[in-house]
C-alpha cells in the first residue's frame, strides 16, 4: 500500500498541481466497490483501481496509457464515441451519465466526469464503471413476467366476463328452442330482452377492452354531470339491491359541462361498481356532486374496508387487482377517461373508513373542446 501510494503521489505530484486533492481521489477509488479509472488533463491513466484491475486487467498495464488504449472495451463501443465523451469531459468539464449502458456482454452504469482543481479547472477525468448486467437482466425477466401475468390476468378476466352472457343467452335459447310453441308472447319478448341485455353486457366489454387501445380525445357536449352519475347509480341500483346493499346519490351540481357523456358515464360506473363489489352485502355507498369554483366534484364514498396506504398508488395501473376474477381495468380506464378531460381522480381514506374516490371535471381543461358552458 506504501509503495503503491509513493508510486502514485510520484506520478500525482509531477503532473498534477493539487496533488492533494487527487491523493484523496485514489485513495476513495482504493476503498470503492465500483471500477474507477482516473486520468490526468491529457487523458492518460492515473489511477486504476482494484475492482477495475479485477476486471478489465492489471493496473501496471493500464497506468500512464492513454484511457481508451487501455479500456479497448471502451473504444469498441459502439454505442458511444468515448473518444469523444473524453474529449469534451477533459476540455469543457462535460459529464456523461449513463445509468444503463450496454457494453459488450454487459451492461454498465457508467459516469464519466471531470476531476477539478480548488479553483475549478478541470485535472483530469475519472470514469466510474458498474456492472449491473446480473440486476439488469433480472429486471428484464421480472418485466416479461409481470407482462406475461398481466396477459393471463386480462384473458382470464375477458373469459370470465364473456362467459356469463355466453351461457345465459345459450340456456335461453334451448328454452325458446324447446317451449317457443307453448310460451306466450309477453314471455318470448321478456326472453329476447334478457338476451338483448346480456348481449349489451358483451358489446360494453368489448368497447371496454377497445378503448385500453384506444385513447384519443373526448367527444364533448354540454352535460350536466348530476344528470350522468343519476343515469350510472340508477343503473347499478338493481345490483346493489340484489346484494343487499344500497346506492345513495346526493345530487349537488347544477352546471353544465363540456364532457364526453359516455367516458365520463363509464368511470364513475368504474368506481362505484368497485365500492358495491368492497361493501358487500349491507354496505353503503354514497356518491356526491358539487360545483367548486373551477372545477366540478363527483365523490364516492364506501363503508367497505378501504385501501391499504401501500395499494393506494396502484390501484390505478393496468391490470392491478385484488380480486379473483378481477381484470385491474376499470379504474386506470376511470382515470384515463377523466384526464382527458383535464381533470384528476384520486383516492382517499373515507373519514371512518373505507374508501373515498374523488373526480374533479374542470370547467375549461380539456385540449380539444370549447373552453366554457
Ligand atoms: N372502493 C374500493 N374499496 C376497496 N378497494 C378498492 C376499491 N376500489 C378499487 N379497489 C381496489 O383497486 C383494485 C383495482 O380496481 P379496478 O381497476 O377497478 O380493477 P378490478 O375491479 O377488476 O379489480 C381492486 O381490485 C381493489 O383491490
Ligand atoms: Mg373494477
């Protein structure tokens, strides 16, 4: 350790005037796990540290060579003139980031930076070399696997969707099939009715799948938002029952907005169609409007158990679930369908519990429509 401090407090000491300061760069790049190489202002080597030497070769053959004569790994990148990155780093103190660079059979975190005296000029560079080839391809197979997941998630979820109005409308038409002689015809319509809705159910699925493709901008007309989330808890107002549980819309928004009816028709279904499926059987749900200065409020309120602080960021990506049979859809559909209007939707603890899931519509916000009602 001496001798090889002498060695280079030799070298330091007759090309560098802050020598002090570059003594205490070797001795960091000595204790560093990361590969360090410093140069001196012409680019030659002056320190090369153990995890460099272990990796790309002994420090007695790199030292006083010019960097990328003894990093042939360097030079041959394709990916980056290094010679160029040296030069600007050495000549103007450019730094070079490079958090995921790969590097032949690897992949680097790579910093190159300049070395600066006390009073600011540039001494040298020093190149710092990490190799996260093992996380990197760790990262890149947990990706494909979430991804892979994510798929059979969504295709089981479409298959349970479509299977349900498959096998209600194919038992009701084995019933026709067999009694339409004897059925009378208030009990034929009722029939077809049923499976006009169970088709219905199928063709919302499918727009609901077309559109996690889709996007675009909103189709807007001058709406009053109480007048939509009416429509959206009358409509889940027979599911609620059927569990026992209970809608309960306090209209407070008397404006009308520019809004794309059916986008905004579908996120509040979204989520209050999450908040029946978290109350389960005698729960509550409570949903309110009002107008605030600049923006129109829908809030959706549940007795259910809430969200845990963890899952509260997540519930709004794709294909995030909890549920069996869950597709992690409707609320990342929700906020998508509310940004493009220019608005927000957020998530919250309900005060005593539960959750609370609050959209804000403003009035002017969205790119493409008129700017007022
Ligand atoms: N009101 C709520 N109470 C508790 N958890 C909820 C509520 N709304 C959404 N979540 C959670 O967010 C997740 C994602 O919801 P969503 O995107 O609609 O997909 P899905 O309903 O298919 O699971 C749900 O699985 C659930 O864990
Ligand atoms: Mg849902």
């Amino acid at each position: 350790m001496t001798t090889r401090f002498r060695f280079y407090s030799e070298v330091l000491l007759r090309v560098l005037p802050e020598e002090d300061y570059a003594l205490r760069l070797e001795a960091l790049a000595e204790a560093l796990p990361l590969a360090v190489a410093a140069t001196d202002a012409s680019g030659r080597v002056l320190v090369w540290n153990p995890a460099l030497a272990a990796w790309m070769g002994p420090r007695e053959a790199a030292v006083g060579r010019p960097l990328l004569e003894a990093l042939p790994a360097l030079a041959a990148d394709p990916n980056l003139d290094w010679g160029l990155a040296l030069h600007a780093c050495l000549r103007e103190g450019a730094r070079c980031d490079l958090p995921r660079h790969p590097l032949g059979e690897r992949v680097v975190r790579a910093t190159l930076g300049p070395m600066r005296g006390p009073s600011g000029q540039v001494l040298g560079a020093v190149l710092a070399l990490q190799d996260i080839t093992r996380s990197a391809r760790e990262e890149e197979r947990r990706r494909l696997q979430a991804r892979s997941e994510a798929v059979a998630a969504l295709g089981a979820g479409i298959a349970h969707e479509i299977r349900n109005p498959i096998n209600a409308l194919s038992l009701n038409l084995q019933l026709l099939r067999e009694r339409i002689e004897d059925l009378p015809r208030e009990a034929i319509a009722a029939k077809a009715d049923a499976m006009i809705a169970e088709l219905q159910r199928m063709e919302s699925l499918v727009a609901h799948l077309l559109e996690v493709s889709r996007g675009g901008p909103p189709d807007l007309a001058p709406e009053r938002v109480d007048d939509i989330v009416a429509a959206v808890v009358e409509r889940l107002d027979g599911t609620a029952r059927r569990q026992g549980a209970q809608v309960v819309f306090r209209p407070g928004s008397v404006r009308q907005l520019p809004v794309d009816r059916a986008r905004i028709d579908r996120a509040v279904h979204n989520v209050v169609r999450n908040a029946l499926e978290a109350v389960g059987p005698a729960g509550r749900v409570e949903v309110e409007t009002r107008d605030d200065p600049h923006s129109t409020v829908i809030v959706v309120d549940d007795n259910g158990p809430g969200i845990a602080p963890a899952d509260r960021k997540r519930v709004f990506e794709l294909f995030f679930t909890r549920k069996r049979g869950g597709t992690g859809l409707g609320l990342p559909l929700a906020r998508r369908a509310v940004e493009s209007h220019g608005g927000e939707i957020e998530v919250l603890e309900r005060p005593g519990g539960g959750a609370r899931f609050v959209i804000h519509l403003p009035l002017a916000g969205t790119d493409t429509g008129p700017a007022r009602a």
